[in-house]
C-alpha cells in the first residue's frame, strides 16, 4: 500500500487540486492551487460537502453517494463568494476507504485566474490549461499592442487634424476651421454673431520694421482677441491681418458692443518690438445671424464685411453693425 505522504506529493505534481476524503466526507488532504482558492479558510478536516455545493448528479447528497455514482463525474460550485464553478472526477482509493477527487476550472478558468491571481505555477505541466493561458497571455499581449497602436494612431490623426485647422503663426483657428464651425452652426440652426476684425495700419509696421516686427504684431493680437472672448468662441485668422471672431448664441448687440470696444481699445495701445514700438489699430464689422430669414454662412460674413468696410469709411478704429438696406418705396 503506497504510503499516504507519497501519494500526496504525487498528487500535488499530477493534479494540484485534488481532495483526498475519508468514508465520510471529511477532507484529509487538499492539493496547494485548490487550497489557493481559499487562503485563509484551510480546507483539511472539513467536511467536503460544507465547502462544495453539488450541481450534478442532482440525485446524490452525499460523498459515500458519489464513489458510488456512474462514471464519478460530478459539477460543482463553491457555497461561499466568489461561487467558482468546478468540473470533478471521483476515484475510490483501493486498499483504502475514501477517494481522491480531482477537480479543475473547465470553461470558467479564465474567470479563475483573474479572481484568484492564478499562474502557470499553479497548475500540472502537462495541464491544457497551461496552454490556454499561454493563449490568453499571447492574446493579450496582442491586444494590448494593437490598442496602444491604435491610441497613437489616433493621436496622430487628431495632431494632424488640429494643424490642419489651425494657424501656424498665431495658433487661432484658420479660414478652413472657420468654414467647418460655421457649417456646423448653420447644421445645427444655432444662431451666432460673427466679427470681421481688420488691423488698421498693419501694413506700414510690415513695411517700416520688416516681417518680424509684422509677426510679432499678429502673435500679440491674437493672444489679445483669445483674452476678450469665450472658450467656446471661435477666433480664426483667415487673411494676412483679418481675423473672424464667432460667438454662438450671442445676439444681444450691447454685449457684442462691449466685446468690440475693449478689443479696439486694447489693439490700439502700442506693442513694443525691439526697442520701438508698433502703432496699429481695428476695426470691426459685426453681423448676426438672425438678420437673415435663410441662414446661409457666406451672407453673414458678406454682412460682417460691408460693416467692417463701413468702420474703415467712417475713420477707423471703430465698431459698426451691419444694417439691411433700406427698402425703396
């Protein structure tokens, strides 16, 4: 009779999560990886049934009952949380009352190995189980490239598709973004109000102190227009010293007045550049969507424009509404 000490360690290289029970159900033995599953409820000289909850055979409620069950095969499930579900087989020992009963994880071992922390090293060498994890591991790993790929990728899409929409000197919005949030305005039927802003005398700062001087003009006030407006506003260069600024929802004129005589005011006090100073000023044309019956984009801006001329006409350095033409009698 092979001793019960080397039928253990046998048993722990074969099947680690094996129960060895007497006549009566009591565990004697119980293999390291099944004990792992519950650490700090030791197993040995407990009985089997107050541990396990049997699934199939339905007919048997007793342990004696399953060494005697056709085939010995049996399904069962932890009474206590996490319910694990367990595939078993049921050997009577000869020469010895009791039975050996190897159980193993069947399709729930990947539920098994995330609940419990469950390696290679738990389980027999020559276990598929090892093999799926392996599986599940290489899987893994894939997946996890393929979405760390795909998060680049996707960076990339959203870095090039933010410098398309935007201007490389100034860091606004340019005439395409522009185009883009006035088409999703006119979608949406959201009604805005639109700034055509021109730098007055820009050309001759351009001319007298060169392109950098020019550069650092447009820089300053495009942080000035990003200053006096909303985050949620658009502010787009579209034009060497144009700028088009979008407030969606905003149609109360004291409000846009406002807006407007704080950007003249601020864009009309001098930038230092290079030990000189850079004089310039803007005027500002404004037009609001709700001046029109058919919401089409480019009539709004062609609005915004005929006011800003009429700001220019008038002196510069000043803010004009656009007015409908009045009818003939």
């Amino acid at each position: 009779m092979t001793p019960m000490s080397d039928l253990v360690e046998l048993l722990e290289t074969l099947c680690p999560m094996f129960v060895i029970v007497d006549e009566t159900g009591q565990i004697q033995s119980v293999g390291h990886t099944l004990q792992k599953l519950r650490p700090d409820q030791p197993m040995a000289q407990r009985n089997f049934l107050d541990i396990f909850e049997l699934i199939r055979p339905k007919s048997v409620t007793t342990v004696s009952g399953l060494m005697v069950a056709s085939c010995g095969r049996l399904q069962l499930r932890f009474r206590d949380e996490p319910r694990t579900t367990l595939k078993g087989l049921v050997a009577p020992l000869r020469n010895r009352s009791g039975a050996v009963i190897n159980l193993s994880f069947g399709i729930s071992i990947l539920d098994a190995v995330r609940d419990y922390a469950l390696t290679s090293a738990d389980f027999s060498g020559a276990d598929l189980a090892i093999e799926l994890l392996y599986l599940v591991e290489a899987k893994s790993a894939a997946m996890e490239a393929s979405r760390s790929l795909n998060l680049r990728l996707q960076g990339a899409m959203l870095e090039a598709e933010e410098q398309a929409y935007t201007d490389t000197l100034t860091g606004l919005k340019n005439r395409r973004a522009m185009d883009h949030m006035l088409d999703q305005l006119i979608q949406s039927q959201s009604s805005f109000a639109l700034m055509h802003l021109d730098l007055d005398f820009f050309k001759s700062v351009n001319d007298r102190l060169g392109h950098a001087a020019g550069d650092h003009v447009l820089q300053q006030a495009a942080r000035i227009m990003m200053e006096e407006t909303r985050s949620e506003d658009t502010v787009a260069r579209i034009g060497g010293d144009e700028f088009v600024l979008i407030f969606k929802g905003l149609k109360d004129r004291k409000t846009l007045t406002g807006i407007a005589e704080r950007l003249i005011a601020r864009l009309r006090e001098p930038i230092a550049f290079d030990n000189t100073e850079c004089i310039i000023s803007a005027s500002i044309g404004t037009a609001l969507s709700t001046q029109f019956k058919t919401q089409e984009w480019a009539k709004v801006l062609n609005a915004a424009d005929q006011a800003l001329y009429e700001a220019k006409k008038n002196g510069r350095s000043r803010h004009v509404f656009y007015e409908e033409p009045a009818k003939a009698n």
